[in-house]
C-alpha cells in the first residue's frame, strides 16, 4: 500500500519511479549511485515491527537527506503550485528487480575467503532475507540462515539485532556439536543497515566492539582518515579507552545514524557508528551497511587467525543501563525531568554520565546511565524513568 503510494506520487510529478523489490536500505543506497537516479525511497520499519513501517529518503549522492532538506519538502508538501501532470506527461512506474545484483558484487568485492568460517546469519526476516546469507556465502564461508523468511509481517519480531537469543542458541548449539569448527554469528536488523554480532563463546559483540576492531584494522592499513573513529554520545567510554591505546581518537555524534554521517563528513573522517550495529564505511558505502560490516568484519577474524571473541576482548565496558519509558518526546523537556538530570549529574560526578532523550522512531524517552558502580547506576535510572512517567501522566 505504501510503494502504491509513494510511486504514484512520483509519477504525478513527472517522474519514473523504478521498484527494485525487497533490497537493504544500503543496497538502494548504491542503487542510486550507480543508476544516476535522481533519488532514492525506501519503505522500512527498520529495528521497529511491522507497525512503525515509515519511509527513507536518499538524494543522488546515496546520502540520506539532511534535517534542512527534509524540513523542506515538508513545507512545500502542501504546496498548490507544485506542477501535476497528465496524459503522455505523467511519469512511468515498472520493476526493475535485478538491480540489486550491482549491490551483490560490491559486497564481495569487498571481502575476502571466509571459508575457515561456519558462520550463522539471522536476517530478521526482513530485506537481508537473501542478500546477507548469499553473499556470505559466496565468499565460501559455511552459512546457516535463521529467521530468513520473505515475510514482512514476521520482521523483527523475536528476531534480528533487536533480539539476539536465537543466534546466540544457534551459535552455541553448533559450537557444540562440531567443536573443531569456527563457528560465529550475525543479525541484522529489518531493512539491514544494522549489524550485530555473537562470537566463539556465545557472547554478543555490539557496535562499540566492532568499531574498535574494524577501526584498529583500518588503522593498520593506513585508511582511517584522521585515525578518528566517530561515536555517539552512547558509545561506552570503554572503546574510547581501547582505541586510544592505538593511537585513535573518539569523536562522539548526537545518537542516529544522520548525525554520525554529518560528523564523519565535516570532519573528513570517513568511519564510524553506534553501539546499536549501525556501522558506516564511507569507504564502502554512503549508509550504514550491514552486510558490508558483516563482510568487513569476518574478513579480519578468517584473514588474522584469530577468533572473533579475542579480537574485541580487550574492551572493557563500563557499565552502562538503558530504560525506555513509554512517552511523548516533551516529556524530555519536563522540568522536574531537567531536575532530576541534574541531580544525577551531581552525584556522578567525573566517574560516570547520563543521557535522556526521545526516540525518533517510537513513542518512547530513553535513559541512559553509565558508571563505575552498576548499582548505583541502575538505582538511578529506575529513579529518573520514574520521574518521566511522572511527567507523561502530570501532560
């Protein structure tokens, strides 16, 4: 219903719109590149269920649009000047499905032998459902695919980057029955801009820790411009303190995956990301790109020797709770919310930091506490969640 849409309006303006079908948000990414398109639209709930379906815009350069761009167009939405076209002038709507294969080849372009590896993919019935586990597979590793269902009413749902336990039993079940086997795992998330990761044990490998060891590789290679890393104010002080034993620095962005482009591109950096998987190579793509970070990443642990589990080991990870509070994003701008921020930022002093903000997704207000002392932590997020329900029932 929502493509019927979206294509009819481009049509009515004057424009073809072509359907590529099911393909990763970075795959239309690179479609738009290659095509000389003048536009990209994706139709994705992304990490969300089904029912938080919404719309991804791209301009000719594969880059998302900026805040200002988008604020525009929404201005001009209602416009009655905008040109309507009839008759032989309206645009043309047809499929073009096959041209996700460009986005295949960039894929293993990018990667090398990973047949060492037994690797498990959880596609999170969603775009990666065929993409992530053929192009794994084309580089020779031995792939099992879970939860890879063409089936848009299962994405997401106890599955992908935003619920790890099937990878994690399917990891570990393998692991156990052939023990000679190198086996590791990913999830993506619904329309594959996310990447998650379980290692040799079992142990989930998140964001930060992929940061720090494609970052360190990137290093040694010499094409980590500015031998900076770029973060979010989420990323765990304990990948700040692991990349600085490398000579790298940490740059920290707003939280989204926008805010961590405009700060890789004003600072000529040209890696970065969150701890929630969205990893961007701008080396490789202009979006986060899940399948390419999956590449990327087993590429080093099959190309090192190494195992996965060791190669990110030596972050260590300051303790950090999140909680999500069901409510409007005003209540962020709460007084007594403000206060109790406040108060919390006074007794953590230097040995810890808080970050409260609303989700840009969902009707939810996230906090974020992270400190030397996990209980103390935990004490005081329950405490400022409390104070933002507080708030939503007071509005």
């Amino acid at each position: 219903m929502l493509q019927a849409a979206v294509t009819a309006g481009i049509a009515s303006v004057g424009c073809d719109a072509v359907v590529v079908g099911v393909v990763p948000t970075p795959g239309v990414a690179q479609i738009v590149r290659t095509t000389s398109a003048i536009g990209g639209v994706v139709i994705s709930a992304s990490h969300n269920p089904v029912e938080y379906n919404g719309i991804k815009f791209f301009g000719a350069d594969g880059f998302k649009l900026s805040d200002e761009r988008e604020r525009a167009i929404e201005n001009a939405f209602e416009d009655p000047n905008i040109p309507r076209h009839s008759h032989q002038l309206v645009g043309i709507v047809y499929d073009e499905p096959d041209l996700d294969v460009a986005y295949y080849d960039a894929l293993i372009s990018g990667g090398s032998d990973l047949s060492s590896l037994t690797i498990v993919v959880d596609a999170a019935n969603g775009a990666a459902y065929r993409v992530g586990p053929s192009a794994l597979a084309g580089l020779g590793a031995h792939v099992k695919a879970i939860n890879a269902d063409d089936d848009g009413s299962k994405i997401n749902v106890a599955c992908g980057s935003t619920d790890l336990r099937p990878l994690i039993a399917r990891v570990r079940s393998l692991s156990a029955e052939e023990p000679g086997k190198h086996v590791v795992g990913v999830a993506f998330d619904g329309d594959a801009d996310r990447a998650l990761f379980v290692d040799e044990e079992g142990e989930i490998v998140d964001g930060d820790r992929t940061m720090l060891v494609l970052g360190r590789e990137k290093k040694r290679l010499g094409t980590l411009a500015g031998d900076t890393v770029v973060g979010t104010v989420m990323s765990n002080i304990g990948l700040e303190r692991a990349l600085a034993t490398g000579g790298i620095a940490l740059a920290r962005a707003a939280v989204g995956d926008r805010y961590v482009l405009e700060t890789l591109r004003a600072g000529g950096f040209s890696f970065g990301g969150e701890q929630s998987g969205h990893v961007i190579d701008l080396d490789r793509n202009t979006t986060g790109d899940g399948p390419a970070t999956a590449i990327a990443l087993f590429s080093v642990v099959a190309s090192s020797g190494k195992r996965l589990h060791d190669l990110a080991s030596d972050l260590h990870v300051a303790p950090q709770i999140l909680v999500n509070v069901r409510a409007p994003r005003e209540a962020v701008e709460d007084r007594d919310v403000r206060d109790a921020i406040a108060r919390v930022e006074a007794e953590l002093g230097t040995s810890g930091r808080i970050l409260v903000r609303a989700s840009g997704t969902e009707p939810l207000v996230r906090v974020m506490i992270e400190g030397d002392d996990a209980g103390l932590i935990t004490r005081l997020a329950h405490d400022v969640a409390a104070t933002v329900e507080r708030a939503t029932v007071a509005t």
